[in-house]
C-alpha cells in the first residue's frame, strides 16, 4: 500500500468517526434512545482506532482487537492517556451490554457523557494523525 493510499485511508476514517459523533449528538438533541446514542458514540470512537491502526499499518478483525491493539501501540507506549483507554473500553462495554444484554437501560444523561467521551477522544485522535499527516 503506498503512503498516499495510507494517508486517504487515514482520512476516510477520521471523517467516519466525525460524522459518526455528529450522528449521536443528533440523536441526542432529537430525543433519539439512549441505546442509540451510545452505540453512535462508541462507533465514533471505533473509526478513530481504525484510523490509527491504518496509519502504523495496523489491522483488527475484531472490535477487541482493535481495543488491543489502541493499548499496545498508543497507550503503553505513552501516545494515548490511560484516561482516554478508560474511556474507550467503558463506552465499548456500555455499547455492548445495551445492544445485546439490554438487562438494564442507561438514560438520557448516561448517554451524554458517552457523548463526551468520545468527543474527547476523536479529538485527540485527529490531533495526534494531523500533526503526522
């Protein structure tokens, strides 16, 4: 894969996980279900990771892996804070328990501060691929 093929690559990502937050928040602004906003938010965070990984040449075939990979590659070596680890394996684990274990409904207000995790989080993605790109 050449440089060029890397970088768009990188890019398409970054403008996933943008679109992605912006989709959550619009769910949140419209009334949309917590379930929904958080899986949005998650999903954002997830097309961040996959933006760094294909940037180090990187590849996941699971959401996991890709977790796995975000802590080995960027957050041991001191990239990423362990904050923004936190963050992630968080709205992961809140995204799965409401989309496939719904024993107990996250609220209106819980889904806002998955919101602001993955705010904070893309950012800090496009901020640390903008200064390599």
């Amino acid at each position: 894969m050449t440089p060029e093929h890397t970088t768009e690559l990188v890019k398409l990502r970054l403008e996933q996980a943008q679109s992605t937050l912006n989709d959550a928040v619009v769910l949140a602004e419209g009334g949309g279900t917590p379930k929904s906003i958080i899986n949005r938010a998650y999903y954002a965070m997830f097309y961040a990771v996959l933006a760094l990984l294909q940037s180090i040449g990187k590849v996941a075939g699971k959401h996991t892996g890709a977790i796995g990979l975000f802590d080995t590659e960027f957050v041991l070596k001191g990239v990423f804070s362990r904050e923004l680890s936190r963050d992630l394996h968080r709205t992961f684990d809140a995204r799965q328990v409401s989309d496939y274990q719904p024993v107990r409904l996250a609220t209106a207000e819980e889904a806002r501060e998955y919101i602001g995790k993955a705010r904070r989080f893309v950012t800090a993605v496009e901020e640390h691929l903008k200064a390599g790109l």
